[in-house]
C-alpha cells in the first residue's frame, strides 16, 4: 500500500512539472517513459483532450517513435474521432507491418464503427502477430456475435478460453451464445472439463454458476457461486451474481446480504444500489427502496432505471406527484422507453391530469403497441368518463395487436354493456369464454350491481353447461 501511495505521488508530481512547463513553455526534456506516464494518467482520468495535447508535445521530442502513434490514435478514438485514428495506424503498420498490437486497434475501432467483416479480418491478422491470443480471439468472438454468427462466436471464445481459462469475458459471452442457439444445456459438461483440470478456477466455477441460472436451475447456481468465493473471497461478481440469483428465487433478504458483500469489496455502485432497492421493494420496504434507488441517481445522475425505481417506491405508497416527478426524470433520459410513458400516463390519471395522460398512453403505444396494460388502461380513462366508443375503438385496436387475448374481449364486452350494445356485447363474450372461461371473474369488476352479476353468471354458467 505504501509502495502504490509512493507510486501516485511519484505521478501526481510528474503530471504537474509536465502541465508547469506547458504553463510557462519553458525549455524542459522528458524521457519518453515519463510521456507515457502522463498520457496514461490523463487516459486513466478520462482527460482525453489533455493526453492528445501531451502526445503532441511528446511527438516533438520523440518524431520518430511508433509507440507514440499508436497511443495518439487510441486517444483520437476515445474522442470518437475514428477516422484520423484509422490514418494513423495505418502509418503505424507501414513501419511495422508485423505488430499485432496495430492490428487489434484497427479491429477494435472498425467494430465501432459497425464495420464487422473489415473488424474480423484485422482480428485474424492479430492472431499471427500478437501475443495476446486471448483476447485476439475474445475480440474476434464479438465481432461475429455482433455479426450474429453464433457459431463462429463460439469457436472463438471457446479458443480464448483455451488460451486463458480465466478470460471473464470469454467465459460469460460464450454462455450466451449457447445460450442463444440452445446449447446451454451442453455448455455444462464444457465448464466441468475445466473444473476437472483446475478445481480451483474460480472462474470455472462462476460462469457455471451464470449457465444454471440461466437455465433455471438456481439451488446449482447457487453452489457454484459458493465455491467461486470459497476460492476467492473477495469475488464481488459472484457475490452479485448470487444476489441476483436470490433476487429470482424471491429469497429477498438473503440477496440482500449479497449486495452487501459486493458493496463491501468493490464499494458502492449505482447498479447495486438499484438492485438493493428492487429487494428491499419487493419487501414491501418502500422508504427504504426509495432511499437506495435515490442513492443509486446520486452516483450516476444518467441512470434513468434508478429515477424510475424511485417513482415506483412512491407510487405504491400513492405518492402520486411525486412519483410523477421521478418518472419524468427518467422519460427525460429514455424518451423511447414505454415503460416509463405507462407510468408517467398513471400518475396523472391518478392526479386528475386527463389529457396529459391520454398523451402519455398514445407515446406508449407506439412504442410498444403489444403491452396489453397500455390498451386496457387508456381506455379505461375513456370509459370512466362515460365516452363508451372511444374505449371500444382503443381495445379493438389492441386486438389487433394481439387477437387471442382473453382480457381484450372481456373488457370490449364490459363497456359494450356499458354503451348498451348487449347483442355485440354478448358476442365478444362467447370469445372471451372460450379463450378463457376462467378469466371470466374480470367482468365483475365493472358491475358492482349484484342484478347485473347474476345476469351475467347465468349466461356464463348456460355457456360453460353447452360446452362441458
């Protein structure tokens, strides 16, 4: 610890002679190691406008180093400036035509720009030069996922794996490419071949945790993950893992401690925060949800899951404008996401903001026309204000979204009588019962009047006699 503290402050006095001699341009060398120093600080701070000004500089003291090329065009890709780095690494190869390095790089940022078939290309070439196979190979398996050639994607990180058994990345992408083409169930006795070889690859152990999960078979899951940390204690991703594989099996307080132990190693993080609060949610526990959802937005004001979580902890104490509050926060970061216009549609119905919220279901539903709740309580807002054809039009709509959908025809059949239309309605009734005679109780809800309910059940209970 006190060697990493010497360390730092070694750079810290580094980085501030470097920005004193851009200060007062005073005449100042610098060794080339110690250039790399300060470009990789400011990288590893996020400065990136501050590294590419420090590799110039180091470029007018070093004209001829190849290293220096290639760190200024990672640099210019980190600023998005994809085409310039591409240039520069071409000049780069021209030097060194046999750098596997170069070859990656041009791989990596190609991929960005959704150039695969260019992308797998430079990664196959860096497979003959580099010395980092694994990743090589790790990169080629994302290129041809992103591809959706699965079985390529496979054979690659399968390669990787062999390369490095403890390639996280490799590992976790390869069991959703099974996962994908259905080979999950196999992908086991691949983890357990590694597990024979090396009992303690925690990372052996933790990626067949992830495959029992996936496939539902969480007391397994479980076990992996146990021996994962059994192994490594201070393995924060299992822990995470076995939150959320508690989370699943709704053991909520045990996926608590979990989330605990993970916060404890690698300390706070929005996304366990937000996990923590949907646990403490599910516990009934709203203040407590809607504390660390707030202390997830505190740490990553962009994490609209976060505001969204918090607006539902109010919600269901029927805190209806301020829930709205936290949900607009989180429109405001996801304007295409429907779950969050369902709910900001909600908390104005409940606040009396009609209008407001028709607009927000007409967002929904275009973004998400098959969400059965969106048909159903917008036009419930309709039928609540006695405009009975309105409300039929909305559901005739999301029938069309989903036409075998029993709730669809036991509403229409709810306001149908409402509008007093019993010949169609009846009709629409006769559908709903042979979707889903059972589902039949949802009409109650409409007619409270215990004369209309015995209607009701008598046509229902002639129907279910015809057809028994």
């Amino acid at each position: 610890m006190a060697k990493n503290f010497k360390k730092k402050k070694e750079e810290d006095e580094l980085v501030k002679r470097f920005e004193e001699y851009q200060k007062n341009i005073a005449s100042h060398f610098f060794e080339l190691d110690n250039f790399e120093h300060i470009i990789n600080y400011y990288q590893d701070h996020g400065r990136y406008n501050q590294a590419l000004a420090a590799v110039g500089i180091a470029q007018e003291q070093y004209p001829y180093s190849i290293e220096l090329l290639i760190t200024k065009s990672q640099i210019l890709s980190n600023l998005e400036r994809y085409d310039e780095a591409l240039e520069l690494l071409e000049t780069a190869q021209s030097y060194q035509p046999n750098d596997g390095e170069i070859f990656l790089m041009k791989g990596s940022i190609l991929s960005l720009l959704g150039k695969y078939e260019d992308a797998i290309e430079n990664y196959e070439s860096a497979l003959t030069f580099s010395e980092e196979k694994d990743e090589a190979y790790y990169s080629l398996g994302l290129a041809h996922q992103s591809l959706e050639n699965y079985d390529e994607a496979i054979e690659a990180y399968k390669n990787a794996i062999e390369e490095n058994i403890y390639h996280d990345g490799a590992l976790y992408e390869l069991a959703y490419c099974l996962d994908v083409c259905g080979e999950l169930e196999s992908s086991i006795d691949y983890y357990k071949k590694f597990i024979d070889a090396d009992p303690y690859s925690q990372a052996a152990w933790y990626n067949l945790g992830i495959v029992y999960n996936k496939l539902g078979r969480y007391e397994e899951a479980l076990s992996a993950y146990e021996f994962a940390i059994a192994i490594e204690e201070n393995f924060s991703s299992a822990y995470y893992n076995m939150g959320n594989t508690y989370m699943q099996t709704e053991k909520f307080t045990k996926a608590l401690d979990s989330y605990k132990s993970t916060i404890d190693i690698e300390g706070p993080s929005a996304e366990v925060y937000c996990q923590m609060a949907k646990a403490y949610e599910n516990l009934e526990q709203y203040e407590l949800g809607l504390k660390y959802f707030q202390k997830a937005t505190k740490l990553d004001n962009l994490y609209g899951e976060a505001w969204f979580g918090a607006g539902h902890c109010l919600e269901m104490q029927q805190k209806w404008y301020q829930s709205l509050h936290f949900y607009n926060k989180a429109l405001k970061l996801d304007y295409e996401n429907s779950s969050y216009w369902k709910a900001v549609a909600k908390a104005e119905f409940n606040i009396g903001n009609i209008v407001s919220s028709i607009d927000a279901y007409e967002e929904a539903s275009m973004l998400s026309p098959e969400d059965k709740e969106i048909w159903l309580n917008w036009s419930y807002i309709y039928y609540d204000q006695g405009e009975y054809d309105k409300a039929i039009d909305l559901i005739i709509n999301g029938l069309e979204e989903l036409p075998d959908e029993s709730d669809y025809f036991y509403r229409i059949t709810a306001y149908l009588i409402a509008a007093g239309k019993y010949k169609e309605a009846f009709n629409y009734l006769e559908n709903a019962l042979i979707l889903d005679f059972e589902n039949h109780v949802v009409l109650f809800d409409f007619f409270p009047q215990l004369e209309t309910q015995k209607a009701l059940y008598k046509i229902i209970d002639q129907f279910r006699k015809d057809n028994s």
